[in-house]
C-alpha cells in the first residue's frame, strides 16, 4: 500500500470516483463506520446496564464510536506500523497533491492542520455565538416565554461549554500550530501525527456535545459549563455527553501543549536562542505548560462523575461517602489554569504586532516573558476564589484571596510592555493593531472587575450573578477574542495569499468594539442589582436594561458576520495577490514566500539577530537562509 | 518505503537534524510524564479527601475492608519487576548496543506487566464489596482500572521497543557514507527506548504509591 493512502489522504489526485471513496480511509467511510460501531457499543452498554438512565451505554457508545471513527480515519496505520517494530518516518514526503481534500483528512504538514483548526473553530464560534444570541433574545422578557427554565439552562450551558472549547483552541490551534515552527525556524511539529489527531478530537467533541440535546426529556444538561457535582451525578442523560465531549477537549490541549512545548524545546533553528524567540512562542511555552497538566486534573475529576452515574460509585454523593466539595476543589484546580490557557496567547499575539505597528523594538522583552511565565505558574495557587461561597473553611479565604490579586502584577508588566512600547512611537493604525488597542482597553476592564471578584466581600456578593459574567467575557470575548481578530487580519495575508479588505475590516472593528462594549458593560450594573446568572427570570424592573443589552448583542453578534464575511469575501472574490511582508515586519513567518513552501525552508535558517530590532538601521536581518550548519541550539 | 534509508542527511536538507530527531521522545516523553502525574493526581487527592471527611461514616462502611493483600502485593510485585527487567534490558542496549540480548529482556517485562495486569484483574472480580459500598470502594476502583489501563499502554510500548529491536537486527544499518550518521529520518531504537524508560520508571512508582495507599493506608 502506498504511503498516501496509509495516511488516508487517498483520493486526492486520481478524481473522486465512487469506488475510490468508499474503499478507502477517508471522512465518509470514518463517518460511516465510526457511527454504526458507536451505536453497536450504544446497545451493548444498553443491555449490559438497565438499571436507569442507561449511561453505560451511552458513554461506552461514544467513546466507541469515536476512536472506530479515528482508527477508521487512519489513526491506527502508524501506531500498528510502531507495535511491528517497523521505523516510522518523520514525514512522509508530499506527493505534491495540494488537492482542498487533504483539508478533509489526516495531514502531517503543521500549516494544513492550522487551517483546518481555524475553520473549525470559527464554525463552533458562530454556532455558540447564534445560542448567545438565543439567550439574549429569552431575556428580553423577565418571565420564560420562548423557553422553560430547564431548557434555558441547557441553552446557556451548551453555549458556555462551546465557547471554552474555542476559547482552549481559538488561538493555539490556528495560529499556534501553522505559525510556530515557522517562527522558530523549523520544517516540522515533533509529533505531526498527534498533532493531526488533536484537530480531530476537536469536532468529535462538538458533535458529541451537541448530540446530549438528543438524550433524556428535555436534553442537554443542567449544570452550566462547570458541571458541578452532585447535580450532574444525578442530571438525565444528556450530561454524557458534556463528560466525554469535555474530555476529548482536554485531551486535544494535552497533546497539543506536548507537541508545542517539544517543538519549541527541540527544533529551534540555530541561533534562534531563548533571548530571540518569539515573544507569540514564549507566550505558547508559557500557557501549554498548562494545557498539558490542568486538563488531566479535568479528565480524571470526569471520569469520577462518569463513574458515578454509570456504575454507581460514590466519589460525590455525601449520601454514601462522598462530597460535592470534591468535585469542587478538583474542578477549579483546572478550571481557573484553564482561563489562563485562554488568556496568554492573546498577550503573546498582542506583543507580538505591538512592536511591528509601533516599528520601535519591543518594550521590555524580558519583563514581558516573566510576566506571562509568572502568569503561568501564579495560576495554580488561586483556585478557591471560585469557591469563596461554598462553604470552605474561612482560614483558607485570605490566603487565596491574596494569591489572586498577586496576579495583577504580572498581568501589568504585560500592560508596561504595552505602555513603553507605545511611548512616543508612530503608531500605524492598521486593522490589526486596532484591535490590538482594543484587547488592551478591554482587557484591562476584564483585569480590574477580576481584583473585585478576588476580594472576598466583595465576591460575596456579587457571586453567582451578572457582575462575574461580564467579567470573564471581558476578558474572553474582549481579550482573547478580540487577539483572535488581530491575529487573523495581521496573518491572513501569509496563510491564504490575500489581504483582508481594510475598509470593511474597519467597519468590522469599530462595530465590534463600540457593540461588544455596550453589550457587556451594562452586565456590571445588572450583577450589582443583583440579577443571578443562568436563570431565565430575573426582576421586572431589569427590562429596560435587559433589553437595551439584547439589542447591543445582536448588533455585536452582526459584526461578526462582517468578519466572516471580509474573510469568505476576501479569499474567493479578490484576485489581487498580497505582498509577502505586507507590515514589513521582521518575524520569521513573513520572509518567506507566500504560500509557505511544504517544507517552510528548504534549509533551516540559521537566526542572526533578534525578531523586534525596528528603528535600528544597523540591525541585521534575522536569518540567514543560505547553507546552514544545522547545528542543534543549546537550550 | 521506509525499509529502504534516503541519504538526506548528508546534503544538509532532513526535516529534523539528528542531533534534534533524538531529542524529540525524550523531551516528550517528560511532557507527557508530567501530563499523567496530574491525570494521577486527583485520585489520590480524593483518597485523602474522602477519608479525611470520612462523610456518615461512610468511607469504609461496615463490611468494606481492603480486598486480599497477597493478590494485591502480587501486581505490584509483578509491575514493579517488569519495569525492573525492562531497565537493566534497555542499560545494555543503550551503554552497550547489544540488540539480541536487549530482546529476551523486552519479552520478559512484557510477560510480566500482563500478568501483573491479570492478577489485578482477578483481584478486581474478587474485592469482596461492590463499587458503590461507600468512598473507599469507589477511589479503589478508580484508581486500580486507571493504573490497570497504563499499564496496558506500558505493555504496547515495550512491544514496539521489543520488535522495533528485532527489526534492527534483522536489518543492519547502512554504513555511513561521509561521517554523517546515518540519515533515515525515523526515530532511533535508543531514543524510543530511553523515552519508555522515563515513563516505565514513573508506572513503576505509581502502581508502589497505589499499593501503599490502597491496602495499607
Ligand atoms: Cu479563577
């Protein structure tokens, strides 16, 4: 058998004929076998366990049928090439095919993975984004009127969930896997099979999320995105499905916090020592140190609930020898790592074009990756000021309170990189650094409400209600959403050749940001009148408010229907070909032609000089891309 | 295919230099170490969490006594000796390059981990409570299936290792042409298997923790 179609990119070159299609390892005949061997489990499970909602069987059911679905993709070929002893190559050389179908399959080269990153989770935002917008039209009355209360928590619980699937892989997996190895001056990932298989955990986990709306009466599940025990031990049937989709989202940030953080450990191109990376790779190295050991805590603390519900066991049940508290304390020692899984790559894409819309050198380089690696490690000791109202011993209260306003200290070094880098500079106010400026403005916003929460009186209060809502969406939607924008307008150009149009890129941010402001904003005010998260009711005399947010939301939900349609309208309609280094910047990425090559470089670069030296006529460029002595870098 | 070496190496332009290839499993092999001790984590934690509250009394209720110690001390005898003959196996491969005498040694940890796994396995249908018999019970059972499950993974790895090893001696390397070590750009026997040791070495201290706490804590 070729390589090719071991690796299931087969029917690329030859045309699509049917016989081809079907007896080859491709996404229809994955689809295919990966639901009917999930439903056989489905039924087994069912039999073996009829004791109630018969969970066994819709958990072995999933689990089933999506590893059928990834083996049946061609995960297995490689592995079961590994377990005969047989050497398996680093790369298997491209055929040359630049076929749309490798999009559709499992592909080794890290920049095809990027893309197919991108697109999925762009389609999950907009479906989470369109349930939000479900959500803001139920709360325009202070009574249930489109949905009872148990299905607007459900609604409001799928839409937190998959906004923290996008928000884990948003900026990692596009711009983290297509952009990283070039920056660093390597040809590949370390592992480009696990990479492979990170991205396609990704729309596993939507589907078997979205499928919980089909189990149990009502569907979905009860809990909002935390899932709390003992409610989700004894939630219906469509909490299954928030266990094994969560599950193969934190495995998709393991994998690829291992294959980021080996990469950037192992194949930096000579010369390209800590001092000269990248302050976007330090960024990765700093926040996959967390994707690789919070969601394990994730997984095993699911595997409880799992347990639980499907045979019987007792980790969180107080009724027989266990405690909710547990699940608690275990769900935040990942869940607040997590936040910081979504908030460090967006000041690692921020610092990385501050520098190139300034052209002055990045202020406080060093600062700057202390800053984000004290971020990193300062996020495993603050847990408990999720739980300040769960009834934990008052002692611990003062220490994790403390612990938490400690990082206000190296998220404003981040905001002093910002500020030296922005002193007397001639900003170029290009779309990209527009939004760049917006995610400092409002990330501080989402920085300052979050010392609030950390005060315990405070908290006190305000848990549970609106105020903390619009705290963690100032800081995802206009932190790391807001990098997301910047990202894609400021690398569009290098992955697909076309530039985003700027005149509508310019309508995009303005609408975004004036409409995403007026939208969250008010959320503070509604959380100080103590209007409580998750619930469909809330005062009457909260209409005005609720109403003027609605329409705010709506607006904010259109602009990002300009932003998708700048991209679909830019990448098919515009024919003109964008400059390779349209920002003149010095990055790595943006000296090579464009489309990258397959192998990005056809020798590895040796690096000669520091990627942010703007305003200095005597620095040297930054690589050499002539012979190389591809010597390994010291670490 | 693979079997047949490209001479890339020499002209300068692999995907990975050597000296980097070989550093790939063992800087992954730690990460992903790393990632398995905080999957391990909680299930500690909830050993000592739940026995410290010890809700209604409920942590061991009457009747619930940890399952036969001499089964129990059988698998972690068993997984502590195959990781055992694993790494005196790999220090002669890796200090001396002697594939034919690494082999014996690679099925021996294997033939042990598997038995290691089915006494467990026995020991699981025999606890003498059922999973739902209070916190004890549960964290038993959790704890046993998820180290059980490794070492099922440690088991596959030191297949690949083992044959892997089998495969080298059945086809010699290609000398060298100019110096450069020789260029097929797949992962090297040593450096796949120092990174199984990293991982065996820390199944090994799991499944003594879990003994420990398990049956006599
Ligand atoms: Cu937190």
């Amino acid at each position: 058998m070729s390589q090719t179609a071991l690796l299931g990119s087969g029917p690329s070159s030859r045309g699509l004929s049917l016989r081809r299609v079907l007896l080859t390892q491709n996404l229809l005949t994955a689809s295919v076998v990966g639901t009917i061997l999930g439903l056989c489990a489905y039924w087994l499970g069912a039999h073996l366990d009829t004791t109630d909602n018969g969970d066994a069987g819709i958990l072995l059911g999933y689990v089933v049928g999506s590893a059928s679905f990834l083996l049946a993709l061609g995960f297995g070929n490689d592995l079961l090439r590994y377990l005969r002893g047989r050497p398996v190559a680093v790369e298997v050389k491209s055929t040359g095919t630049q076929s749309w179908t490798r999009y559709f399959g499992i592909s080794l080269d890290h920049k095809v993975v990027g893309v197919q990153f991108g697109v999925g989770v762009i389609f999950m935002f907009l479906v989470a984004g369109f349930q939000a917008m479900m959500i803001r039209t139920e709360l325009l009355r202070p009574k249930p009127y489109l949905w009872p209360a148990g299905q607007y928590t459900a609604l409001v619980g799928l839409h937190g969930l998959m906004m923290m699937f996008v928000a884990t892989l948003v900026i990692v997996g596009p711009f983290g896997n297509y952009f990283v190895p070039v920056m660093i001056g390597a040809k590949r990932m370390a592992f480009p099979r696990l990479e492979a298989l990170a991205f396609w955990l990704v729309p596993l986990a939507a589907i078997v999320l979205y499928s919980s709306i089909f189990q149990g009466s009502g569907g979905g599940f009860p809990t909002g995105w935390t899932g709390y025990a003992n409610l989700a031990d004894e939630a219906r049937a469509g909490m299954d499905g928030y266990i094994v989709a969560f599950c193969f989202i934190g495995t998709a940030a393991v994998i690829a916090g291992i294959n980021l953080l080996t990469t950037i450990f192992v194949l930096r191109a000579p010369g390209m020592s800590w001092s000269r990376l990248p302050i976007f790779a330090w960024a990765m190295v700093a926040v996959e140190f967390l994707s690789a050991l919070a969601p394990p805590v994730l997984a095993s603390t699911l595997i409880m609930v799992g347990m639980d519900r499907a045979v019987h066991s007792s980790f969180f049940l107080p009724s027989n020898g266990g405690s909710p508290y547990l699940y608690q304390e275990m769900f935040w020692f990942f869940g607040h790592p997590e936040v910081y899984i979504f908030a460090i790559p967006a000041f690692g894409i921020a610092l990385e074009m501050l520098p190139v819309f300034a052209r002055k050198p990045l202020f406080g380089y060093k600062i700057g990756v202390a800053g984000m690696v004290g971020l990193a490690m300062l996020s495993w000791f603050v847990w408990n000021h999720h739980i300040f109202t769960s009834g934990i011993a008052p002692g611990l209260r003062p220490f994790f309170m403390t612990a938490t306003e400690f990082i206000s200290i190296p998220t404003g070094i981040v905001f002093l990189n910002m500020l030296g880098t922005l002193w007397r500079a001639k900003i170029s106010y290009r779309v990209p650094m527009l939004f760049v400026l917006a995610f400092f403005f409002n990330f501080l916003i989402g920085g300052l409400t979050g010392v609030f929460l950390s005060d315990v009186p405070l908290d006190t209060t305000l848990h549970g209600t609106f105020f903390v809502v619009g705290h963690f969406h100032y800081t995802i939607v206009g932190g790391e959403i807001f990098a997301m924008y910047a990202a894609t307008y400021y690398w569009f150009p290098k992955i697909t050749g076309k530039m985003l149009n700027e005149r509508i890129g310019q309508i995009h941010f303005w609408t975004a940001f004036v409409f995403f402001n007026t939208t969250f904003m008010p959320f503070f005010a509604l959380g100080f009148l103590g209007m409580p998260r998750r619930v469909p009711t809330y005062f009457p005399s909260l209409q005005g408010l609720n109403i003027f947010i609605s329409i705010n939301a709506y607006l904010f939900g259109l602009s990002n229907l300009i932003f998708i349609g700048n991209i679909i309208y830019s990448w098919a309609f515009v024919s003109e070909r964008a400059p390779a280094n349209p920002w003149n910047s010095r990055s790595l990425e943006w000296q090579l032609p464009t489309p990258i090559p397959p192998d990005n470089f056809e020798r590895i670069p040796t690096i000669i000089a520091g990627p942010y030296e703007y305003g200095n006529p005597t620095a040297l460029p930054v690589a050499d891309f002539g012979a190389s002595p591809a010597v390994a870098p010291s670490v | 295919m693979m079997s047949s070496p490209r001479a890339s190496g020499a002209s300068g332009t692999y995907v990975h230099p050597p000296e980097q290839l070989v550093r790939i499993p063992m800087v992954g092999g730690w990460l992903a170490v790393g990632a398995d001790l905080f999957l391990l984590l909680p299930w500690f934690f909830a050993f000592f969490y739940l026995e410290a509250l010890n809700t209604h009394h409920d942590w061991k209720p009457s009747g619930v006594h940890p399952p036969s110690v001499a089964l129990g001390t059988l698998v972690m005898l068993l997984a502590v000796g195959g990781v055992a003959v694993y790494f005196v196996g790999i220090r002669w491969l890796l200090d001396r390059g002697t594939y034919p005498r690494f082999v014996p040694m690679g099925w021996t940890a294997m033939v042990l981990v598997v038995a290691s796994i089915a006494v467990n396995v026995v020991q699981l249908s025999h606890m003498g409570f059922g999973v739902s018999s209070g916190g004890y019970a549960s964290v038993f059972v959790g704890l046993s299936v998820v180290y059980t499950i490794q070492l099922g993974v440690l088991v596959l790895w030191l297949l690949a290792v083992t044959n892997r090893a089998r495969y080298e001696i059945a086809h010699p390397p290609v000398a060298p042409t100019d110096g450069v070590a020789l260029s097929e750009e797949a992962m090297p026997l040593e450096a796949m298997g120092a990174s199984l040791r990293v991982f065996a070495g820390f199944l090994g201290a799991v499944v003594l923790l879990s003994w420990l706490v398990l049956y006599f804590l």
